[in-house]
C-alpha cells in the first residue's frame, strides 16, 4: 500500500507523463506542437530523475521508457490474437471488375460500398494494448506467429503508449505498416556508404532493417514513421464500418493516413485508383497500389477468408516501370522441391530510386521464348514496385559473334547429381532429397501445419540444427535429444522439453499430410488427399504405376509424372523407409460420405484429454466434416479443450455454438449414419 509521500510522488509522475504524451500526440500525431523543445526536454528530465530516484514507480506508458532498454540478443515469437493475411492482386479495371461483381453478387448487393486506401510500401505490425497500455508490438511474420519488436516500436515516439481513450479496451490487436520517409532515405544510404557498410536497395528493405535491430538505440536512430490502418481483435465491440476503424483509430491517438475514399462501383475505384497513381509521387512514403476493401464489417464476416487472405479485401497494384541495363550473367538458384530456378545477375541500375542487381527468369522456357541471352542490353520492370523481372531484350541491344543460347546445367549445382526436365514441364529438377541447398527449404515445407505439423522448428532453429550438424535428413528430426538440444543457443529447459514433445507428437500424421510433406512437385495438400483416397497405405502409395494413376480423376500428366519420377529415386524410398524406422506412422483416412458432419465446418481451440490437434482434425474429416484455423460467419462449431485461446471470444462474438470434447464425442456417436 502506498504511504502519502508514495501518493504525492505517483500524481507528480502521473501529471508529467500526461503532459509528454499530449505533447508528443499533438506534435507526431496533429503536428501542432503545443510546447517548445526547451520545454519538453525539461519536463522529461524532471520525470527521468524522479523514476531513478522511485525505480518501482515506473510504468511501460512512461515516455522515459522509449530508449535505453539494454540490446536483446534475439527476437521471440508472439502469437497473433487474429491472424495477419495477406492480400490477393488484381492488375487492371478487367480484374476488378470480376471481383467486386462476386463480392457484389455474393452480398446481394450491386452496389456495395468499399474504401479504397493506399497500400503502404513498409513492414506490416502488430500493436497489442491491454486496458489502453501498449504492452507488446511484433511483426506480421508468417500471419500467425511474429517477432516480438515492443522495444524497437517504442522508439517511434508518434506511437502512443496510451490510448486517449478513458474506458479503453481491456485488450486490442492494432495492424499497421512501418515505413522509411523517401526524403531521407538517399541520405541514409549515402551515411550508411561511408561507414562501409550495404546500401538499403529501397525504403520497405530500410524499414525492415530498423525494426530488426537488436538494441533500440540504432533502431531510433532511423527516422521510421507508421500508418494504423485496422483492429485486429478487440475485447470490446468493434465499430460497424473499416471507416469508423479509422476515425477510432485516430481518436485513441494513432497516425492513420488521411488518403482513402469511398466508392460503390468499379468508376469510383478506378477514378480513386487514378488519384492515386497521380498523388503517389507527392508523398514522402513508398506505395505500390491501393487496398480496397468492403467498408461495412458485418459484410467483411459474411464473406469470410481463404487460408491466405480475406475474400472482402484486394489490393490493386500500380503498373510496372521499366529501364535498360546489361545482362552480366545467367545463374541458378535451387528450391525446397529441387526446381533449378534461373535469375539474371545485372549491371546494376537505378528503377524509381531503387539498385537493380538480379532479375527473376522464372525457368528456360521462359528464356527460349524472350530469346535473352548473357551479355544482352535487357528492359527490366519492377511488378508492383517490388520484384525485379526481364520483359524482354532491347530494340537497341547488339550481339557479338562469341553470343550463345542459354542451357540450363546438366548436373546440380549443389549435389552434382543428374537433373531432369520432364516434357511439357517448364522447369528442370534436381530430384536428389539429400541435395544439400534445397534441404533447409524442404524442412520448412516438411515441419509446416499443412504437413507432420512440428511447433517450434521455425526457420532460425532449423538453421541452426544444420549448422551443429543434428540436422542432415529429414529422419535426424525424430532422433534429437535433449542432451544435444540444451547446450544450442536460444534453447533452455522449457523450450528443449516443448519442442522434443511436439516432434513426438508429429509421428502419426494422416496419410494426406506425410505425402504433402515430402515436397514433391506439383502434390499439394489437396492432391494428396485425392491420391491417399486411392492408395491407402505408404506400400500401396510406394507401388503405384503410371496407368493406375493417370486414371484417378483429378489426377493429370504433370502430377503423375512428378510422383513416378519421385519414387523411382532410389534416395527417396529410402527417405521414406527411414522415417518410418524412426517411428513415422502415417494413418490413413477412411472418409465417410454419409454423415450428418458433411459441409460442418469445426474450429478447434485449448489442449484436448483424448486427442492431438492431428487427431481430431483427421476425425472431422473422416466424418465428412472440415476443418478450419480461424473462427468466421461460416464456423458450425467451436470445440474447446483447456485454456482456450482467443477464439472463444471470437466464436461469442459472431454466436458460434460452442461445444467441449465430450459433446463433440457424443455427436459423433449420435449422429454418425451407418
């Protein structure tokens, strides 16, 4: 309990933090400065020397709290509240016609009204507030899981650690983009050259660059600035209109962009479109096109999300711009599926303020239809201001006597094994699985959900399983111990234990998921399914022909190609024995058209007493039923185990039935039809 001269001391602190932080709203967020620097360094040192003096009175709302926090040596992982998706495109009026005419016609309405916004070129983030405190910021990551990057946001001084908000949420997920002012980027390059050090290639690599320091002090060194655009989750009710978001957003004291417009047809967006084609070189921040997106949220809910972004949403991206330079050199790179991908290495060359070094060249169709050779003058273009690519070689370009037609390498660049090009397949393979480059991606793709589902092996903690050698094959995974385990960095007790447990848990996936784990070309997740649905088992599955397969509807030439060449590689039977000897169970799924479960759509949150996440996943869909990660208008049912995460309160919000084990157990007893 605090004594009198306590009280005194926490109303003094509590008057200057008030005064700092409506100077720094009106000076970063209104741009009306209300105080001089004189006057607010003042008051900021009289609050640093009380809180030295009172070091149990300091809060995380503190404006002494921005700066000064000691260097992290690593970034941990944070869960989202809802997950971060990203975007699909769409390049001309054709394209954005089709899409508003089916979210039109989906919502009954031809005339739905959207809100069109700039598409900030910078790092997406994430802003967690609990009771109007902001308490944890992180990056987008793989749109479920992010960096936790709290310290390094906070020395953006226009965040505000407290919401203006009297009766604040009681927790709210912001989402917002971090970026690298243009007008001072050539000069930080020009800095960053002096001190020898790379030049950023554009201002998203810069932004990107700050927030990824591990001490605070660089990362406020760089004059990065943001844009709140949307809530991500809110403990209270959310306004009714992504318009609203942004009034409320402001309200709380967030920096939204004042660029955006509502429209209800596809001339009002392609007029908003125009305007911002036209603005776009004004601004002092890189946009690559604008985002539009169903302005009323209840509409947003009823259409729902794919796996990868939201059906209510778009971003129609800028035309590309070109410029000539000379092609130096044709290299390759290898990808988790063996593909030798060809890219162009270039003389360097400035495209809208941006270094071009390398070009993609996609596979040597690809080249045999541009006709581009090595030592050509070449017309490159930046697709939506991002990714460099040959359009094609230039009017002006001539060849000398010594000029060649590219082939693509015989043997792998990597492993020195034979590659292959199947016909009519674009691209050349390397379908040696112990190849040594495309490895790491292939235990990316292996540990992924969709796949043997391992938590924990993130792309980092892979990396370093390689480099101390505990990672030479995909078999090695199920043979870590912990004794080889503790002594890696990053890695104590707890994290050793959770991540040795969730590889034991990984060993009996369905027979779908071990199949799309192995990364083979053109086998996806659904093509999987369909295949296992004819070959039950991995002897069957390792058996199979060219008739049989070619046969199973849904299966065409490319795919039963690519499996018969698999498996016909000794290395990759093999492969599959050895994770079988390390105790891989692949079970297959007996599916069951006939049940009451079919078009249910399940949501599974909480940790179950009597089956893993794989488990009853599997039985949904055994049913007949789906499964789902996110909670939508379109969820049947919220199955709860212990300590449920966010999704009970989301199913709450949109009137999901929810239901524990035991009742999902008697449903399935019940309502099965035999």
């Amino acid at each position: 309990m605090l004594n009198n001269k306590d009280s005194k001391i926490l109303n003094l602190i509590s008057s200057l933090k008030d005064k700092l932080n409506e100077a720094n709203y009106k000076y970063y967020i209104l741009e009306k400065p209300s105080i001089s620097d004189t006057e607010y360094d003042r008051v900021f040192q009289e609050l640093l020397v009380i809180e030295e003096q009172n070091p149990s009175l300091v809060t995380l709302d503190s404006p002494t709290q921005r700066v000064g926090i000691t260097p992290s040596s690593n970034f941990q992982n944070v869960e989202h509240l809802s997950p971060l998706l990203s975007l699909s495109n769409v390049f001309n009026k054709e394209q954005i016609e089709k899409w508003y005419t089916r979210i039109s016609n989906q919502l009954d309405n031809q005339s739905t009204e959207v809100i069109c916004e700039l598409k900030i070129d910078g790092l997406a983030i994430s802003l967690r507030y609990e009771n109007g405190i902001f308490v944890q910021g992180s990056t987008r990551g793989d749109g479920s899981i992010g960096e936790d990057i709290t310290n390094n946001l906070k020395t953006i001084k226009s965040i505000p650690l407290k919401l203006l908000d009297k009766n604040p949420p009681e927790i709210v997920e912001l989402r917002g983009e971090v970026y690298f002012p243009k007008s001072s980027f050539k000069k930080f390059n020009e800095e960053r050259s002096k001190l020898n050090l790379e030049e950023y290639s554009n201002t998203r690599n810069a932004a990107s660059g700050a927030l990824r320091q591990l001490d605070p002090k660089e990362t406020s060194k760089r004059p990065i600035n943001y844009f709140m655009y949307s809530i991500g989750y809110n403990s209270n009710n959310m306004p009714q209109t992504q318009s609203l978001v942004l009034e409320k957003l402001n309200s709380w004291g967030l920096r939204i962009n004042p660029w955006n417009h509502i429209c209800n047809s596809v001339n009002d967006i392609e007029n908003a479109y125009m305007k911002a084609i036209n603005d776009k070189d004004n601004l002092n921040y890189g946009t690559d096109g604008i985002v539009i997106k169903i302005n009323d949220l209840y509409d947003q809910s009823i259409l729902g999300t794919t796996s990868r972004d939201p059906r209510w949403a778009t971003a129609y991206k800028f035309p590309t711009t070109t410029t000539t330079t000379i092609l130096n050199k044709i290299s390759v790179n290898i990808g988790r599926t063996g593909v030798l991908t060809p890219f162009a290495e270039l003389e360097p060359v400035k495209l809208e303020g941006v270094t071009i070094r390398s070009a993609s060249l996609h596979n040597i169709d690809y080249i045999d239809k541009k006709n581009i050779r090595e030592g050509d003058l070449v017309e490159i273009q930046r697709s939506g201001d991002v990714i460099p690519q040959i359009n094609r070689v230039s009017e002006n370009n001539s060849r000398s006597k010594t000029s060649f037609k590219y082939e693509m390498p015989k043997t792998c660049p990597s492993c020195g094994k034979n590659v292959e090009k199947i016909e009519n397949d674009p691209h050349t393979r390397c379908i040696n699985s112990s190849c040594p480059d495309q490895f790491q991606r292939l235990v990316e793709h292996f540990v992924s959900k969709p796949a043997m589902n391992i938590d924990g092996l993130g792309k980092g903690i892979i990396e370093t399983l390689i480099e101390n050698n505990l990672l030479k094959t995909l078999p090695d995974i199920f043979h870590l111990t912990k004794d080889q385990l503790i002594q890696l960095p990053k890695f104590g007790e707890k994290s050793t234990e959770n991540l040795l447990k969730s590889v034991n848990n990984s060993k009996k996936p369905t027979l779908p998921s071990f199949l799309f784990s192995l990364g083979i070309a053109h086998i996806g997740i659904e093509i999987s399914e369909i295949i296992t649905d004819y070959y039950k088992s991995i002897d069957a599955l390792t058996n199979c022909n060219y008739e049989e397969l070619i046969n199973i509807k849904g299966i065409g030439e490319k795919i039963t190609e690519s499996l018969i060449s698999w498996i016909s590689t000794e290395n990759n039977i093999n492969l599959i024995n050895n994770l079988i000897h390390a105790g891989v169970e692949p079970i297959a799924v007996q599916r069951n058209t006939k049940s009451l479960f079919s078009e249910l759509i399940f949501v599974v949150t909480g940790t179950l007493e009597k089956y893993s996440r794989n488990e009853i996943n599997s039985l949904i869909k055994e049913l007949g039923g789906k499964t789902s990660s996110s909670i939508s208008s379109q969820t049947s049912f919220l199955i709860t185990g212990k300590n449920p995460g966010t999704k009970l309160q989301q199913a709450l919000n949109f009137n999901i039935p929810i239901i524990n084990e035991s009742e999902f157990i008697d449903m399935k007893n019940n309502h099965e039809l035999h």
